[in-house]
C-alpha cells in the first residue's frame, strides 16, 4: 500500500544569520553616516549626495524570501489541477511556484518547472535555506516537478491529480531517489517597489531643487579658487 501511494505522486511537469547581520551591517552604516552628515555643514556636496544615499538605498531588512514562503503556506489545502496557478482554479507544481513567486516576490517565471530550473541560482543540498526550489525527476525527466523548501528536509508542493497543495518530507524513499537539485530565486524590487522609487525620486528632485542650486554654486566657487 505504500508503494502504490508513492507511486502515485508523479504527476506535475526560519530567518537565518545572514539577516541579523545585515541589519547589523545596515545600522553601522547609518551611524557613519549621520556622523558624516553632521560635520559636513561646509560641503553640500557631500551632504547632498549622502541624502540620496539614505533615501535610495535597498532595505536590507526586509524577509523577502519568508513572505514568499508565507504566501505559499496560505495554499496548504488547496486542490491540485493541472495547468492552475490561481487560488480559485487550484495549482499544478510549477503553477503554486509562480504564483508565490509574483505575490511576494514581483517575479514573473517561466511556466514549466525545467524553465525555473534553468533561469536560477544552483544550490548544493547541504545549502538549501527556506524558500529556495527544490527539483525532482518525477516523469522520466529532470527537473519536472517542484516545490518550495521550508527547512529540516520538508518542502510544501502542488503533487498529483487527486490531491492538495501539501508539505513532505525530502528523505522519504520515493523523493530521496528523485531529487534533482536545488535553485535559488533572485531577488530583485518588484514593479510596485520601482515605480515608488522613481516616484519619490520626482518629488524630491522639486523638494531638493534649491539645495541642488546651492551645490552647483558651492562646487563651481570650490573649483574657481585661485
């Protein structure tokens, strides 16, 4: 009876370390910073451009590949359908990825699994942190099923016909001989995140027109002294 359950699935083609210290490196920088800003009254120059700095800078703290994994957990339970990658029509494998992908992410990916595969980061499986895809050979060829890592050899997958959205374990018998490799998403700003950026970059570029006019004329005396 377990065979033929194993069998049976072949049908779809915690915060670490790492974090802490970049909000660590990120806080560090800040004081620098503001140390650099508050001795700098003489040189709007540096000033300025330190302002641009602290405005545009990539947030570091943000857990970005957790809310994907959060997104992903919210499907637990719903059915598997092949070709779906909504809520409302269920998900194939590839389908549950691609979604949680662009609701957390902004990331648009290719539809087949071996297509991830393809356009992503290898990762060696001693390596795999929450949120990475693991791959398997699930239909005679590489990389035709996916799912989303969670840690401690669990990974959470849209399975077969028949079945749900669902979390399994990595060492079982049937998935340990099928495992492919892993991959790891870039992570890049999302459509929403660029358009405020370049948003608050029209607004500051009026807010900070007279400062700017105030550089200019600071750097061209700087230049012109004999």
């Amino acid at each position: 009876m377990l065979v033929l359950s194993a069998l049976a699935l072949a049908g779809c083609a915690t915060t670490d370390n790492s974090l802490q210290t970049a909000e660590a490196d990120l806080s560090a920088s800040r004081l620098i910073r503001d140390n650099y800003l508050s001795q700098t009254q003489s040189d709007p120059l540096g000033a300025y451009l330190a302002s641009k700095e602290r405005r545009y800078s990539t947030p570091q703290n943000k857990p970005q590949k957790e809310a994907m994994v959060a997104t992903a957990l919210k499907m637990l339970g719903i059915k598997y359908r092949y070709g779906g990658d909504t809520p409302n029509t269920g998900f194939d494998c590839s389908g549950l990825v691609i979604y949680a992908a662009e609701k957390s992410l902004g990331l648009k990916l290719p539809r087949q699994a071996a297509e991830i595969a393809r356009q992503s980061e290898s990762v060696k499986r001693d390596e795999l942190k929450r949120g990475d895809l693991v791959f398997f050979n699930t239909l005679g060829r590489r990389f035709s099923h996916v799912g989303i890592y969670l840690g401690n050899s669990k990974f959470l997958h849209a399975p077969r016909t028949g079945a749900v959205v669902r979390i399994e374990s990595m060492d079982i018998n049937y998935w340990r001989k099928r495992y492919n490799g892993a991959r790891r998403l870039a992570i890049r700003h999302n459509d929403a995140d660029r358009l405020a950026m370049e948003a608050n970059k029209l607004v500051d570029a009026s807010n900070d027109h007279k400062l700017a006019s105030q550089v200019s004329v600071h750097t061209r005396k700087r230049l012109h002294k004999p």
